[in-house]
C-alpha cells in the first residue's frame, strides 16, 4: 500500500531536491518525482538509508540521464527522468527496481494469471534458439505438432540465434488469432509448421501420470495457483478419475519465476507434518516472523523430487527449500537462480509506474540464506552450459507435450528409490570430486 508522506516532510524533501547543484535543468514535475521516489524508498525499503544522499543520488541519476539523452537523435521510448530513476533505484541492490506505467500494468497481469494472446509452451533462449521445454496440452503448440525438446530457429523468417530473451519473447506472442510460421530442428530435420497465437487462460498448474507416478507443473504462484494445484491434484488421486495409486510425484518448478510468499507457503504445508517452512526478516518486523507447517500433510508421505532449473526462483525457490531440508523432496535439475528476499510494489502517482523495493530476507529450514547463491540440486543433471549426469542416459518416455529428458530423469529416481540407487541404476558415480558420465 502506498502510504503517502506527511506535507511537512514532502517540502524539505522538496526543497533539498530544488537545492542540489545537478537539478539545474530538471523540472518542478521531475523534483516532484524524485521526491515521492526517495520518500517511498525512507519509509518501506529494508534497509535504512540518509534521506540526503538519496536525494543527491537519484538528482544525479536523473540529471545524466538527461545529459545522455541530449546526444540522442529522436524521442526516447523512456523519459529521462525515469530513466533515471530506474537506474538509480537498481543502485539499492539486485530485486529493487522502477518499473514504467505499462511495465507496472504487464507486471500486475502476470502477478493475477490474466490470459494473453501466446502460442502456450514454455522454453528457454539460448544461443542457438528457443528450446521448448514444455507444451499446454490443447494449446496453439500442441495443437501446430511442436514437441519438448524441439529448437525454434526462426520466427516468420527472422533467426531466432543472436536475439535477447526479451526479443524472442516478444515474437512469441500476437494478436488473437493471428498465424505465424515457426522453423524449428527436430534432431536431424528441419521443420516448418504454422501455428495460432490463442488467448486462452493458461493455467497455472497442470497434471499428468505416467504409469503410477504423478507430473505437476507449477508455472507460478500467483492468484490462481492454489486452485489450479487443487484441481489438478485431483486428476492423480485415487480418487481422481486415474483408477491406479499415485506412488511418486514429480514436481516441476522450471522456469518458475515465483509470485507470492503465501502460496509457497500454503503449498509447503500440504506437504510436510509439521517442521519449519521459512523465517522471515527485516526492519519493519517487530520480530522474525515465523513460518511452521501445521500437523498432518495432504500426501501421507509420498516420494516427491522436485525438477528446478537456473530460472526457478524467489517463491519457487522457497517451496523446493522447505520440502527438501525437512527431508521431504529430492531437488533435480540445475542450480537455481538465487532470489530469496521479499519485495513489495507500491505506486506512484507522479508517473503512473510503480516501485518495487526488497523489505524482507527469507531463510529456508537450514538456516542457510540462497539470494544470490541459489540451491544446489541434489542430482545435477547436464545441460549444454553446466556439468553433471548426463540425462541423456535415463530411459526415455514415448514422445508427448509433457516428455522431455528430466522428466525421464525424475522418473528414474522414484523408481530406484533414493540418490546413490539412481546413479547406480544408469551406470553413474555420485560423489564429490568425482566424474559423472
């Protein structure tokens, strides 16, 4: 909530905004903005901070800027003023950042699940593509025939090899209804195929079995999460339509990018007895708040591995932590990114964008912080950037919109049942300091 600053405080904040060397130039609208910046930055951001210095630090952030842009043929598609400040406001530390009136309004539609004109996969951009790592079943993707594992080249003829994530993210989404043409390799083959953006709802949890083991994957904990957990937990159950126990879970968390602290929270619970979730700090808390699962677990002790990767974070990260240091998942995949603070979004009014500030630092049951640190799996599997087993070496699944080699991988460690067992299983050496093939 934006709480706003008493008169009092806004004149000196004002006046010492008006009286710094580098505001010569700067408008009365820009002081104005700086000042509702620092002022929220006092008052909510975790750390405490000299009002003065960051008065002078966003003056002279903003004063570059527009230094910067003189030299700059054309309208910026940012004013300098929040240039600025987004540059000043980064200087807090990573997770702190101002975000632009149509950056807050895409934020606040991923944050409540609100659908959006795409082709309903999930994949990551890498150097030579996009390599898709999971498809919406009877989404746009299924539906043109594209594959888990399959490498997108081209988008409409432009190569996808050289562009940022942001770039390729944004050919991967259109108008409803609108057609596109993908190139994409297929191991040896090159395949074109058209396919539909569709503006469909894509929910944020999905299920399939494989024999008698579960597959969920969790996109995000958003608003929707919960529910959508709920629902698709109810398709693995026995009392779900499934007739055959699930005797294992698989949990997919990613490309997780997290949401909110809560439903981490509240889906840890089903899953654990009773134990420590996470502590909560910062200089707003009167004391750590505490985070404990309450007696009983949904899931009556069901073998779970959890497949993270280097995007999985914040939220998602809490989730993997608190089930496996009570000893009640396997983490598998790769070190995850690493964002294990909390942040809160507050609006500000003189531009219409929004500020985002860390507040908290939270900590798993082991006590050991993983912001900029991430968790380490406890089977790294290989990718083309990092070492560990190669996945390649676990059975295969028949090919479907839910089947990649991790997933295999997953599989394969519920069937034999505990870490060493599984690289026993496929010819492996777990161990530290020793070769994994």
């Amino acid at each position: 909530m934006n709480r706003r600053l008493t008169l009092p405080v806004c004149l000196v904040c004002f006046l010492a905004v008006l009286a710094h060397p580098a505001s010569a130039g700067i408008s009365d609208t820009d002081r104005q903005f700086i000042e509702e910046v620092v002022g929220l930055i006092k008052e909510h951001h975790g750390q405490e901070h000299d009002r003065d210095d960051l008065i002078r630090r966003a003056t002279d952030a903003v004063a570059t800027a527009y230094e910067k842009s003189a030299t700059v043929a054309g309208p910026p598609p940012v004013s300098p003023a929040e240039l600025g400040i987004k540059t000043f406001v980064a200087s807090l530390g990573p997770h702190n950042f101002y975000a632009t009136g149509s950056q807050a309004r895409q934020r606040r539609a991923w944050f409540s699940g609100a659908p959006k004109a795409r082709l309903g996969l999930i994949g990551t951009t890498t150097a030579n593509g996009f390599a898709i790592r999971l498809i919406y079943p009877d989404g746009p993707a299924e539906k043109a025939g594209l594959l888990p594992d399959d490498l997108v080249i081209a988008i409409n003829g432009q190569p996808l090899p050289g562009k940022s994530r942001k770039q390729v993210a944004d050919l991967l989404q259109g108008k409803d209804g609108e057609q596109i043409s993908l190139t994409l390799r297929r191991g040896d083959a090159t395949l074109n195929l058209p396919a539909v953006f569709d503006q469909t709802d894509t929910a944020s949890v999905l299920s399939r079995r494989f024999g008698d083991r579960g597959y969920l994957w969790i996109s995000r904990f958003n608003q929707q999460m919960e529910k959508g957990f709920q629902r698709a937990v109810g398709d693995l159950t026995p009392f779900g339509p499934a007739t055959e126990p699930v005797t294992g879970l698989i949990i997919d968390l990613r490309n997780n990018q997290g949401g909110y602290l809560r439903q981490a929270i509240s889906l840890s619970d089903s899953f654990l007895a009773g134990g420590r979730i996470a502590r909560v700090d910062g200089r707003h808390e009167k004391a750590p708040r505490l985070y404990d699962a309450r007696p009983g677990e949904d899931f009556r002790g069901l073998p779970v591995v959890i497949l993270v990767n280097a995007v999985t974070r914040s939220s998602a990260e809490i989730f993997a932590a608190a089930l496996r240091d009570n000893d009640r998942a396997v983490l598998m995949g790769q070190t995850t990114y690493g964002k294990g603070v909390g942040q809160r979004t507050y609006k500000v009014d003189a531009t219409g964008g929004s500020l985002t500030l860390v507040r908290t630092v939270v900590t798993p049951p082991s006590g050991k912080v993983f912001d900029g640190v991430g968790l380490t799996p406890d089977i790294l599997l290989r990718t083309d950037k990092t070492d560990g087993f190669n996945p390649s070496l676990c059975p295969p699944l028949p090919a479907s919109p839910f089947s990649d080699s991790d997933i295999a991988c997953a599989i394969a460690y519920l069937k034999a049942g505990s870490v060493q067992e599984f690289y026993e299983s496929l010819g492996g050496i777990a161990g530290p300091g020793q070769k994994l093939p």
